[in-house]
C-alpha cells in the first residue's frame, strides 16, 4: 500500500543528538529551566490574574473599612541647667548638674509623669457608643455631620449609635476584680440611662450630672458620674474600666520620644491613635505635667539647700561674734597693735584660703548627701582642698616667724574676718535660694505644643493598595507552581518523551472552531461537525496533517494496517484525533474505515451526524462471518472516501463482546478492503477494552492532553498496553491552549508547508 510522505524529512524521528553549546554561550539546559519558569506563569496566567484580583479587592476593602490611624507631637527644649543669671548661675552648680537626653526620656515615660496623665484624663475608663456591625464605624467616619449632630438611625436599628453620639465619664469606680469587664449604658431620655452589667443583668438608672451609685455582690460598691450623654432613646454605650497599671504600660509603650540630632536637647514625643483630638490631648497634659515636675523638682531642691544653710547660719554668726569679741579684748588688754604691712599680706592669704576651704566643705557636705564619695565632682572637691591644705601649711610656716603679738593678732584677726566672710555669704545665698524657690523656672520648655492633625498617617491607601497588587502576584505566582507541582499532570510534550521514552508523532493545538461546531451538532438539525472539513486551514488541522505523515512510520514493520487510538483516561480527546485524523487520510486520497469501539460512551456517531445503531456491537454480536455481510453495519459519510461502523446498541458486557472470536477475524476481514482502518478505543486505564483492541491492532497511538493527563496514569497506560501485547508506537500531544507560551506550534508541527514559495501539504 502507499502511502504519501512529504518532501521535507519529519524531525521527530531518526533524531540526532544535540549539539554542544558554543563557547560563550548560555548552556541549553539553563535556558530551558529559565523558559520553562516563564512559561509556567505565563500559563497560569489566569490564576495569578484572579489572586491579583482577589488580592486588590481585600486591599480595597481594608483600606475602606480601616480606623483611620493620626499622630500629633510635642517639640520639648532642654536648656542648660549650669546657665544663672549674676550670683545664681554659680547656685545652679550647687542644686543640679546638667542630665542627658536619656535621662529625661525616662522620666517622661515614668509613673510619676504618666500616672498623673491617666488620672487627670481619665484614660483608664473607656466608654464608646455601639455602632452597627461592620458598617457602622464606617459610615460614622463619612458621616459629614457626625460632631455637630446625630446621624438619622437605619429603620428598626435604633439602638446603635450612626454618627455624633457621645458620653464623658467623670467617675466610674469598680472593684478590682471588674477591672477589663464590659459594662453597658442604654440611653433612656431626658438625660437618663440605664447601667447593665457585664452579664447583662441591670445594676442601676442614673442620670446626667448625678453620682450613681450601686452595691454589688459581696457588699461591693460601684459609683458612676455622667458629666455628658448626647444620643437618642435607646443608643447602647460600653464602658470599660481599666487597670491604671495596664493603662500606664500601654501609654508608655504608645510613647515615641527621639532626639532631634546629637546633643541638640531638642526632644519630639510622638502618639499615634485613632482619635485625633484624643491624642492631641494627652500629648499636651505629657509637656504640662513634665515641665511642672521639672519646676516644683528645682523648688525641693532648692527648699533642702535652704534649710541646710538656715541651719548654719545661727552657728556662723555666733563663730563670729566670738571671734569678734576675742579681738577686741585682746587688744584692750595689749593696747593697739597694728599689723605690718607684711603681716596683713600674710592676714590676707589666710583669710582667703580659709573661706575657700570652708566653703568647698559646706559643699563636698551638701553633694555627699545627694552622691557616694567616688562621684566626679566631690572628688574634685576633695582634690582642692587637698590644694589649699598644702597652701595653708606654707603660710602658716611663715606665721612661725613673727613676734609672739603679731602671731597672736594675726590669729584673732584672721578668725574673726573668717567668719565674718563666710557668714556673708551664706546670708547672700541663703537670699538668692528664697528667690529661686519663689520663682522657680524649669530647664525644659515647650517649643510646641501637641495640634490636632488633619490627615491621618495610616493607613496609607495607595501604598497599601500597590502592596495588594505585589503580593497578589506573589501568591498567584505560588499557587500558579503549587498547582503545578500538586497536579503532576503533563505541561510539555518533552516530559513524555524524555521520561517516558514514547515518541510525540505531533502536537496538536486547541482548536476554538471545534467547539463551536460541536455545538452547532447539538442543535435540532445535526451536522457533522469535522474540523478537518470545516475549516481546513485551522492550526489544528495541520497538526494532524504532520500526524498524517507520521504514520508511515508508525505503521513501519506493523502486522496490519489497524491503528488503534486510545488514552489514559475520559477527556484527551482520542475521539476528535480519531474523527480528524480518518477525515484528513480520506481528503489525501485513501479509503479510510473509522470504527467506534467504545461501546459505552462513543461518540463518533455524533461527531458524522449518523445513527449509533447498528454498529460495532451489532455486528460482533450477530452471527455474520464475512465481510460482505458486514456491509450494511458500515455507514458512508459526508467526506469522500471515509466510512464509519458506529458503536452500536450499547451491550451490558463490551469487554467480553470485544474478547469474542469474531472480531479479529472481522477486524482482518475490513483491513483488507480498506488502505487504513482507524479504531477509537476506550481509555486504556477506565476499562479493559484498550488493551483488547491492542493486540489486534497493528500500531496504537496514545492520546495525551496537555496539562490534563497526570504523569503517572500515562506510565500505567503504556505498562497495560505493553503488558497486553499492543504495539505502542508513540504518542499525540493534543489540546495544547493558544495562549500557552509553553511551546510554539512551529516547533512542534511547523514542518515547512511553505517551499520555494508554494504551499505543499502533506
């Protein structure tokens, strides 16, 4: 029999090994991994595309449902505390040293500063109004009008609050142990309410302005004051009450307090939250708080110097005195002695020295209250008077040499302006001090005050929604290898090739202008719906057109001319192959018989347009022997040359019909009267009848789908053909998307139609 073979050879047998890359060049199997990445998304483009989607539409939502989130901050100044004005800049040195940025952070987060801010504002008592689920808080924040007057509630949803309503607790005293429980608070009118507990059960009516007050279980007492209720009749509030511990820790955690450059004593605190004039508020009570303690930290400090020093006063002056009295009798007794020149030199260095010594101990004295020993500054104390101790032996070594009655007058002189001096200027510090305590200033100011923000800082929508978009790639991306990791299925005709070792006699493409005729054969008048015929120049017809020519080789050292097309499982699409493939052989000139084995669920008579019976079952059923007889069971077609035995009457038993002994000879019977005979199989792996058919068969190609057919029912297919005794030739890669970017048809079944200008088929 002949068989017409195209002029240019076909490339997918008789391959010859790949080439070694070139120098310089990338090496194949990178480009293919990198390719085949791609192509992986690329084909899943329409996964990642609904993740994408998916991903915007959650961003949207939560962009649109989000709290807004607002910052306010407070600029602070720390000025230099060694700076005075005259006498009082050398009495700072006394009261304070100049503490570091960090220090004052602290300070600023501490209990003592924002304790007293939790209680002035009552930030352990909670109390918001009970919005509509979901949308509530929303339409709250679009609500134009929302803090000048209330929204107009939903019919029959009255009792949460839509916009404007509002409640100030001035008082709400619990036991510990209701700490953190949820209390509510309906709004009777006329500036009444109604208390419930956190079961539910009521505790009490109150009213505005008045103390509520209610005895608990266990003789617990429970105390309330509404300083404000703004709602309609029925609007349900929450109150909670805190512990002013957790409080405080929530607050200092919320705090954020930086330095604006090095050492520039410049601090900023920040506070983000959902209400702006909220924050705004604890902000500016922060500054307030924090420069009043910083005033009345300067006054004690300074009231403990005063103190100390009104103390010593009494006994300096009575130092002085005496000493004063000792002079003047001595030089009543003695007579006037004036000093020399020499002498009140001498007077004068000791008189200084002695007031500096005790006036660095009156300070190492005043410093060693506030500091150990080893601190910096009292051991520079302690380093001076070490200093003018060695001065004061000098000159006392000096006052050795003197007449008798100028040592004496020298002594009495000296002790008396001693103390004269150091009893002045105790008095002018002990002034100064009353000063400072009366107009203390503190060393930090605000430069700016905490203002109620505008915008709000999250959530930051274009951002966010640029992020959806990212990540929905990602996550589509992911899914896109996930699925294809998960499914195993076939995706490249390569992977049966190189896995399986089977031969790819051709890549047949989707073909959109199939499905539209196959449901034009579905209408009240039924047509054949045969690609091949219908639309002859369609990618997928010359696919099969390149099959066509493949089989030469497939029917190469065949027992028959029986062809045998089946495929792992339903939906490959071995009937569409099997109809196109008999169509095209019969358009090139042959006499083609296609018989519809699948005697369950065949469908070639609907493909033809012919009746299912008689057919195939029919006839292995009846008792005909020659092939004579078997002619009224085949059906001529629309297309010349090509005849079809349809599936027949469907048999309770088609694998058991198909084992009777009349259907090889049947079988070799029609081969003889036909150039091919092209049988459509069941799928190998539903039922038995794939196998059967085999191993009457000459060749059996198997069908397989791109990206449907899994990997591992391919492998069990060829073993229970091979198993059967079928002769499996290759395969047909079909369904292959157009949009797939997998592989291009001209690699696959692109087999040079065009030749020196004229179109040749094959």
């Amino acid at each position: 029999m002949a068989i017409h073979v195209l002029e240019k050879d076909e490339p997918l047998v008789n391959r010859s090994p790949p080439a070694e890359p070139s120098p310089g060049k990338r090496p194949v199997t990178e480009e293919v991994q990198l390719t085949e990445l791609l192509m992986t998304v690329m084909d899943a483009w329409q996964l990642i595309a609904g993740a994408v989607l998916a991903s915007l539409l959650a961003g949207i939502i939560y962009v649109t449902f989000a709290a807004p989130v607002y910052r306010a901050d407070v600029l602070l100044q720390l000025e230099d505390k060694s700076k005075g004005v005259g006498a009082l800049a050398q009495l700072n040195t006394i009261l304070q040293e100049v503490a570091p940025a960090s220090a004052e952070f602290e300070i600023l987060k501490s209990r003592m500063v924002l304790g007293a801010v939790v209680d002035n504002l009552k930030l352990d008592v909670a109390a918001s109004p009970v919005y509509f689920p979901l949308l509530g808080r929303v339409l709250r924040r679009v609500q134009a009008s929302a803090d000048t007057e209330l929204a107009s509630p939903w019919p029959g949803f009255s009792r949460y609050a839509w916009g404007g309503e509002s409640l100030q607790l001035a008082r709400f005293d619990l036991p510990t142990r209701l700490e953190g429980e949820v209390f509510s608070l309906r709004a009777t009118g006329d500036t009444g309410y109604r208390l419930y507990g956190p079961d539910g059960e009521v505790i009490g009516n109150g009213r505005v302005g008045e103390t509520l007050t209610a005895v608990l279980k266990n003789e617990e007492k429970l105390a309330l004051f509404v300083s404000e209720l703004r709602s309609r009749p029925g609007t349900r509030f929450e109150l909670t009450k805190n512990s002013r511990l957790a409080t405080i820790n929530n607050l200092r955690e919320d705090l954020n307090i930086n330095e604006l450059g090095k050492q520039s004593g410049i601090l900023q605190m920040s506070l983000e939250g959902n209400s702006a004039v909220r924050i705004t508020k604890i902000l500016n009570e922060i500054a307030n708080i924090y420069l009043r303690q910083s005033v009345e930290r300067k006054s004690a400090e300074a009231e403990n110097t005063l103190s100390f020093l009104e103390k010593q006063l009494p006994v300096l002056k009575e130092q002085m005195e005496t000493a004063e009295a000792e002079l003047n009798k001595y030089r009543l007794k003695k007579g006037s002695v004036d000093l020399t020149k020499e002498t009140q030199v001498t007077l004068d260095k000791m008189v200084s020295i002695d007031a500096q010594l005790t006036q660095l101990k009156r300070e190492r004295e005043e410093l060693i209250r506030r500091f150990t020993p080893e601190h910096p500054r009292i051991a520079a104390i302690d380093a001076q008077i070490a200093t003018l101790n060695d001065e004061n032996l000098k000159v006392d070594s000096k006052v050795q040499g003197l007449p008798g009655t100028q040592q004496e007058i020298l002594r009495l002189t000296r002790n008396m302006e001693v103390s004269t001096s150091l009893y002045t200027t105790l008095m002018n510090t002990a002034q100064e001090l009353k000063v400072v305590k009366a107009g203390a200033v503190a060393n930090v100011r605000i430069v700016d005050y905490a203002v109620p923000p505008i915008e709000p800082v999250k959530p930051k929508k274009a951002f966010l929604i640029v992020l959806s978009l990212l990540f929905g790639v990602l996550v589509g991306v992911g899914l896109a290898f996930v699925r294809k990791n998960m499914r195993g299925v076939i995706e490249d005709p390569d992977q049966v090739e190189k896995r399986l070792g089977l031969p790819i006699y051709a890549t047949v493409p989707f073909s959109r202008q199939q499905v539209e005729l196959e449901k034009a054969s579905k209408n009240e008048y039924p047509q054949a719906a045969i690609l091949s015929v219908d639309a002859a120049n369609d990618l997928a017809v010359e696919s099969l057109r390149s099959l066509r020519t493949s089989l030469y080789f497939a029917q190469l050292n065949a027992k028959n001319n029986i062809l045998s097309i089946t495929s792992s499982g339903p939906g490959a699409g071995k009937s569409f192959i099997s109809v196109n493939l008999s169509a095209v052989l019969a358009l090139a000139g042959k006499k083609i018989l296609l018989i519809d084995a699948d005697m369950r669920k065949g469908r070639v008579h609907q493909i033809l347009a012919m009746a299912q019976q008689p057919g195939l079952s029919d006839m292995i059923a009846g008792e005909h022997r020659s092939t004579n007889e078997c002619r009224e069971f085949i059906q001529s077609c629309s297309v010349s040359n090509l005849y079809a035995i349809t599936s027949g009457t469907p048999p309770p038993n088609p694998s058991e019909l198909l084992m009777h002994e009349n259907f090889p000879s049947l079988l070799d019977g029609l081969a003889s009267q036909f150039d091919y005979v092209i049988i459509d199989s069941p799928p190998v792996l539903a039922v038995t009848d794939a196998a059967i058919i085999g191993r009457a068969a000459g060749a059996t190609i198997l069908v397989v789908k791109d990206g449907q057919s899994p990997l591992r029912e391919i492998e069990q297919s060829i073993k229970r053909l091979k198993h059967a005794g079928a002769n499996l030739r290759g395969a047909v890669y079909n369904g292959v998307k157009a949009a797939s970017s997998r592989y291009g048809y001209g690699r696959y079944y692109g087999y040079g139609y065009y030749h020196h200008g004229t179109q040749k088929r094959g």
